[in-house]
C-alpha cells in the first residue's frame, strides 16, 4: 500500500490557507502545452507566477482583500522578490486587480550574489570544518575572487581542498550523518540491511497502478534518513488515486519526480535580488527572512506558497537554519545589513516552551531577520515546532 498519511500538529495551514505552486513548468506536476513553455529563466517563470497569481485572484474573487503574502525558501530566494516588486509596481499604477499585498517570507534564500557563495567559508571554520590554516589561505588569495570561477591559481586550489572537506558532512545539516540524497536518476536499488523487518513499498504493491511510471526508481536511504520521506514519496505521488485526488490532469505528467536534475532548460538572468527587497520594504512592505545555521545545495525546482489567514492571503518564502551550509545565515545577515536599515529591536533571543528556539532582530521598513536554531537548509523539515510558532507569531503580527 502507498504510505498512510497523518495529520501534521504544525502545519501552517492551521493559520492560513495555502496555495502551492510547482514552477517552473515541468517541475512537479506542471507542465506546459507548448516545448517552447519549458525554455524559461528566473525572470520569466517569475512573471508566470505573477499571471497565474492574478487569474487566481479573478477566479477566487472572496479572495481579493484579504492581505497577501509571498513566501517561499532555498532558490525560490531568487522568485519572490521579484514577484513581490512586480505586485507592487501594478498597485501603485493601479493596476487591476488590486492585489493586497502585505509583505513576503523566505527561508534560507539564495540572491545571486556572491555572498551566497563565499559565506560558506567563515561558516565552515567557525564549525571547525575546516583548519585555520585553510581559512586564512583563502581569505589570503581569495579577496575579489568569485568563489564560483576563481582566476587566482592559489585561491582555485585552496577552494578545491575547501570543497573536499566540506563534502564529508550533510551539507543540508552538517550535524546530521550524510545520507543517499532521493533525487531522480538512473539508480538500481540498494540493499536491504537498512531496511529489514520492515515492507518496503515496491510499484508492485497491491492496487497501485504504477509501475508504468517508475521509470526512475530512486536510491532507498535507511530508515533513519531524513530523506527516506523524500524516496516513499515517489510511490506516493505515482499512484493514480493521489493523482485523482489532486485533480492531475490525465496525460500530462507521465513520471513525478522530485527534482528534475537539469532536466528543465532555465536561464538564471536574475544576477541579484538585493534591490527587489530593498524597493519593496522601502514600500512599507513586511518581510520575513529567516534560516538554520547550516547549508545544503539548491534545485531549479521549487514550491512557492500563497498563504491567507481570514483577511489575511500569504505568498512568501520561509526558513532559516542555523545549520546550513547551503545558504549559510552569515551571507544572509550580511545582505539584510547591506540594505542599511536601522535596528529597531535589537537582537535578541526568541523562545518556545521556555527555551531559547533561534534569535532575531528587527528593522526599520518592517524587515524581520530570525535564525531557528538547530534547523538544516529547508529549516520547517528539521524544526518543524520552532518554524510552525515563529511563522504563526509573524503573520499574526505578533512579536516573535
């Protein structure tokens, strides 16, 4: 049987509705009716997503004063303020509908800058990852460089010996042990010791029309991974009833995979987000940046998220981990202090069940920067508690 479902005692849909959306097309279950709707870049798959936002609007017109937020975590760091900036340019023309837009989340969001990329370092050797010796060549030979395509010979090589080291850990969650990460692929099935005494669910199982889709089946991780959610939901989205129950079109999406591998053409054409938070919280905008501690790599594949709470609609990005070594949180608060707000709470810790759950700091223009301690890249998937009580405090407009 396809793997039971339970009830999530902190699913945020307990404090708002949400619309998800796989983007772009091809990812997930979308799709397009043209070849041509799958050659997109960071630009216009944002602009889709604000299409599709406004036909929603139309098609659900109770829907058009509640407040509305952006959201979205990892890469769709890339999306949101875009699209958040593109809501906020059609209001201030006036142009209809009207979107109430109130602000955006993120969670351990990339931005195309190269901070993104050279943060990892001085998070790395603060984690002891790597030696002082290590650090102080790279900060030697590195400055100026673009960690991604070094030209300095020196820098190139110390980087390489960085890459090595860092790969020895679960970049996600570099505290976590490593495990086989379920993604599509060509992949034969590993063997059974991880997984004995216990049915491993199989395109075989009864009742379930599948195996014409398995094209792909993905490494089973052991039991105790994080990621063996990631390889059961593969027999869970292949199976025709959770395709009926979600209104999948029949005949547009043959095989559901979780991550497309550059199977998608994309153009990455948004070089940085920066000035897209700072001219939309400029507006009076609020926003939401948090993340773990740690870092993990990113995908041209990702959810984005419209959330609304009585008069309240959200479509915004979330998560931030301090144990992430993907988007590590000492690039994240370097850009939002780039953008030269002042402080107006100071940072400080915030609590759940009278523990310390993370740390944040606000600023002017109504921009919230929180850390959720302990939590991996996707920071709610390793913290789900801590993420459920910051999210529900912020968009109450509660203090966290």
């Amino acid at each position: 049987t396809i793997p039971s479902l339970e009830i999530n005692p902190n699913s945020w849909t307990k404090v708002a509705h949400i619309l998800f959306v796989d983007s772009p097309a091809g990812a997930g279950f979308s799709f397009s009716k043209q070849p041509k709707g799958y050659h997109v870049g960071e630009v216009s798959t944002s602009l889709q997503l604000h299409d599709f936002l406004i036909k929603w609007i139309r098609d659900h017109p109770k829907f058009l004063s509640s407040p509305l937020y952006i959201g979205g975590d990892s890469y769709a760091g890339k999306i949101v303020p875009f699209i958040a900036q593109k809501i906020s340019q059609g209001n201030e023309v006036g142009r209809r509908p009207l979107l109430n837009l109130k602000g955006y989340l993120l969670g351990n969001p990339a931005t195309g800058e190269r901070i993104d990329e050279s943060s990892k370092v001085p998070f790395a050797h603060g984690f002891g990852i790597i030696s002082d010796q290590l650090y102080e060549t790279i900060l030697g030979h590195c400055q100026g460089q673009d960690y991604k395509n070094p030209t300095n010979v020196l820098c190139a090589k110390a980087l390489g010996t960085f890459h090595s080291l860092l790969s020895e850990v679960m970049l996600p969650h570099i505290l976590w042990d490593k495990c086989v990460y379920s993604s599509a692929g060509p992949h034969a099935e590993t063997d059974d010791s991880a997984g004995a005494g216990r049915k491993i669910l199989s395109e075989e199982a009864a009742g379930i029309k599948m195996g014409k889709r398995l094209k792909h089946p993905p490494v089973r991780p052991p039991l105790d991974c994080i990621n063996y959610a990631h390889y059961l939901s593969y027999f869970w989205a292949n199976d025709e009833r959770t395709r009926d129950a979600l209104g999948v079109k029949e005949g547009t999406v043959d095989e559901w995979v979780r991550c497309q591998d550059g199977g998608v053409p994309y153009t990455r054409d948004i070089v940085s987000t920066i000035k897209y938070h700072r001219n939309v919280t400029a507006n009076g905008y609020r926003a939401l940046v948090y993340r773990s501690s740690h870092f993990c790599p990113v995908t041209t594949a990702y959810s984005l998220k419209m959330e609304c709470h009585s008069d309240r609609i959200l479509f915004g990005v979330h998560g931030s981990g301090d144990h992430d070594s993907v988007v590590p949180h000492l690039g994240t608060q370097a850009w939002v202090r780039s953008l030269g707000f002042p402080i107006v709470d100071e940072w400080r810790a915030w609590h759940l069940h009278g523990q310390s759950a993370g740390f944040t700091v606000s600023y002017t223009n109504n921009m919230t920067f929180a850390t959720v301690k302990g939590a991996g890249h996707t920071a709610p998937e390793y913290e789900p508690e801590k993420c459920f009580a910051m999210f529900s405090r912020w968009i109450l407009n509660q203090p966290l």
